[in-house]
C-alpha cells in the first residue's frame, strides 16, 4: 500500500491533480506531513533541533507544523569565510545540517571554487537550487532525484493546465538564459524545451554556463558599493565589467529578436523573465511589429516578479497583448516550491496538493488557516514531497486564500492573484530569480 507522500506525488500526474475534494485531501495532507516530520527529523539537523527546542514530537494538526517552518536565510546561513577562504569540508559539513546530503557521500578534495563544489554534489545525487540576497550570499537549497522527477511530471502533464499542452516537439526555441547553472528556472526552461522544442532548434541566450561565483563576487561588491566601503577600483572594474557585458548581452537580445521577428507565424517556444520578455516587446515594436502576430501554437513561459519597480505596472497586460493568442504557463510560485499553483479559468491559482498552505499573521507566528472564507496574511507552506530537504518555509508574500473552493467549481484552497510583499523575515529582502539572473541581461530595458 502506498504511502500518503506517493499518493500525493502520483496525483501531479493523475488528470485530477487539482480535483481533489478538501477534506479527505485535508487529511492526506496532514497524514504525508507526518510521515515528512518522521522522515526528515532523522536526516535534517536544523529540524531536529527546532522541533526539540519546540517540544513538537508529532504533527496532530497544522498549528504543530508553524513552529517547525524555516526562513529562506536558514539556507544561507553559512559562514561566507567558508567559500571566501576554500574551507569547502566546513560548508559540506554546514550543507549537512539542512539537507539530506551527508558529507561522507561527497568527496570535496581538490575543489577550486563554488562552482567546483556544487558539481560534486551533483556528481553525488544532490542538484541544489540557488537564490540570492542583498547580502551577496546565496541560499543553497537540495534536490535529490525524487525531487526532479516530480517536476518532469509536473510538466509533462500540467503545461498549460487547465488546458494542458500535448508534449510534442514541434517548436523553434529561445530561451533568455545562460546555458546552464544551478537555479530552477534554468532547469524547468530546459525541460519544457526538451518537450515541445525540434530537435536542433533551440536558441540560448548564451552559451555559457551561469557561475555562481560570479554572482557571489557581484553580489558582495553591489553590497560594498551600497554600503559605501568599495575602493574607486573595485567600482571601476565593477562598471567596466557591467558596460562590457551589457553590450555583449545586448548584441545577442537584437539577434534573437531578429529571429524571432523572422519565425513569429511559426509555432514558437519562447522562455524568459518578465524584465527579458519587457525587452523583446520592445525590440519587436521598434522592428515595426504588430500585437497578436504570433502563432497560436506557440508556448510562451515567463517568471519574476517586478522588483524594484524595473517595469510599469502594467507589464503583465502589455505582455500578454503583445503575444496575443499563444499558449501561455500562468502560475504562481517560486523556487523553495515544487511545481506552481496553477491558474484556473477565473485567474486563481490552485495550490497543487502536496503543498500544505499556512497562512500565518505578519509576523510568522500564529496561524490563520480556516476551513472555509478567505483569509490574508503570510504565506508560508510544508511542500510534503520533497526528499532531499525539509519542505517547511515561511515566504514573504502576502496573499489572500480561499478555502472554499473556487468559483472554476474546483475544490480546495487556492491563491488569488492580488499577491503583494510583506518582506521577508530577518530584514533580508529576497531577489528573486529574475533579480538574479539580471547580471546576464543588464542593458536590455531601455529607460
């Protein structure tokens, strides 16, 4: 008999995965939280020693999960003399404590930077994702292939959900990214390409791969810079680097738009973040291209939200008209979640139902959760099919859910779509993947 954890997992790709009635599913979930807790407090440090400290033994109810749920800083919350000085063994023996992955499993001799060591983790089972902050330090945080499988899953049968899309390779692509790197982004765009791009027909942004250390050294000289201790040189270098890349970036955006512009009433695959997207509409517009002039079989992805107001608040509208007809993933999401809450016919975003939702007051303390009714506050979540960490996070959003079904007739909690900030916990304000892969497309949004 399978587990309440495989059931939840079999169902993303069951043809019912957002179909679920609330209250026997209610009860799955909490019996796969148990079984998430029991497995998880075994492997994970950081959660043993917050349940201990806590006094949870079990989890009776969903108000026992909200003292158990991390910050996005518990993944960054590492020494960064560790990566600074090569003390590679220390950050393994640090990744140990909020991961499944033993240090004994990794062999760190030899390693010559952060890039070094996040391919042998890989080589060992253990494909981390990243996220990044005003500090320059970044969140690691662990996938083993459990965790990949249920996303191939996730997109081989809820693309486009609730009209999911037929998983053929029918499609010139372009994806916005570098050619690899350990973000989930560039990983789920890589996976849609592998199902609805020809063979031969993708088109990368660069052929590169992303470099963390790279972002790190960016991200910790933006900080120096902010904070107003950064030396005239290492400013110099800084805006010499960022003019060199922007323009490199800049000639490769007017050669893909070019193309597209060529192929746009072929059936098309195109993938970026919004701020990227912002960009092609307005290279296309300046070529003289009409709204609603691209093939209705095309499949346009898009992620990132619009921090630091980069775009007008109407990006999303002129996006959408500017494409017109095409086949389009709207969800909601981010990278500490396994797969999105989809977007119903009304513009609701359906939780996917291995994602337990607690919504918690401002401060991440006390729990909301209701049976019926809206309510807003913080949204936090126990995402129970993750193997390879613990699934318990508390976000920075503010969302109003309802957990009396949606008016698609669909039953079961579901985010409306006014998702604003609060702000994270800790006075760390996250950026976000858009923010992060920024580096690689700066100069594109013309003022």
């Amino acid at each position: 008999m399978p587990s309440a954890r495989e059931e939840i997992r079999d169902l993303a790709g069951s043809g019912k995965t957002f179909d679920q009635p609330s209250g026997p599913l209610r009860e799955l979930q909490l019996e796969a939280a148990r079984e998430c807790f029991a497995e998880h407090r075994e492997r994970i440090p950081l959660l043993r020693r917050r349940a201990d400290e806590e006094g949870v033994k079990e989890i009776g109810a969903e108000a026992d999960i909200v003292p158990l749920l991390f910050s996005h800083t518990s993944y960054k919350s590492y020494p960064l003399s560790y990566i600074t000085s090569g003390h590679w063994d220390r950050l393994l023996r640090w990744y140990s404590t909020v991961s499944v992955a033993e240090p004994s499993e990794v062999d760190v001799d030899g390693v010559t930077d952060i890039d070094d060591w996040i391919g042998r983790l890989a080589a060992a089972g253990h494909r981390l994702y990243i996220t990044s902050g005003t500090s320059g330090k970044v969140s690691f945080l662990n996938t083993v292939e459990a965790d990949r499988d249920l996303l191939w899953d996730v997109m081989r049968n809820l693309t486009c959900w609730p009209r999911p899309l037929p998983t053929e390779r029918t499609r010139r692509g372009y994806i916005l990214t570098p050619a690899g790197g350990p973000m989930r982004s560039i990983d789920g765009f890589r996976m849609h390409a592998d199902l609805f791009v020809k063979q031969g027909e993708l088109r990368l942004l660069t052929g590169e791969p992303l470099r963390v250390s790279e972002l790190m050294r960016t991200g910790l000289l933006r900080k120096k810079m902010t904070d107003g201790t950064a030396t005239p040189q290492e400013v110099k270098e800084f805006e010499n680097v960022s003019q060199e890349r922007g323009g490199e970036m800049q000639a490769t955006l007017d050669a893909l738009i070019d193309d597209i512009v060529e192929h746009r009433r072929e059936p098309l695959f195109i993938a970026a973040m919004n701020n990227q997207h912002y960009a092609l509409m307005q290279g296309m517009r300046e070529r003289g291209v009409p709204e609603g002039e691209f093939h209705p079989d095309s499949l346009v992805l898009a992620g990132g939200g619009n921090k630091n107001n980069v775009l007008p608040e109407d990006f999303p509208q002129q996006i959408a008209a500017f494409y017109g007809d095409v086949r389009r993933v709207r969800s909601y999401g981010m990278t500490e979640l396994q797969g999105s809450c989809m977007a119903c016919e009304k513009g609701n975003y359906h939780i996917p139902p291995w994602v337990l939702p607690l919504v918690l007051d401002e401060p991440g303390e006390t729990l909301l959760n209701q049976r019926e009714g809206v309510v807003e506050g913080r949204f936090a979540f126990l995402d129970v099919s993750l193997k390879g960490r613990w699934g318990g996070l508390i976000s920075g959003d503010r969302v109003r859910v309802n957990f009396s079904g949606c008016e698609c007739g669909r039953s079961g909690p579901g985010v409306l779509p006014d998702v604003t900030r609060y702000g994270d916990l800790g006075g760390d304000d996250k950026i976000t993947c858009a923010a992060t892969l920024d580096s690689y497309v700066r100069g594109m949004i013309q003022a």
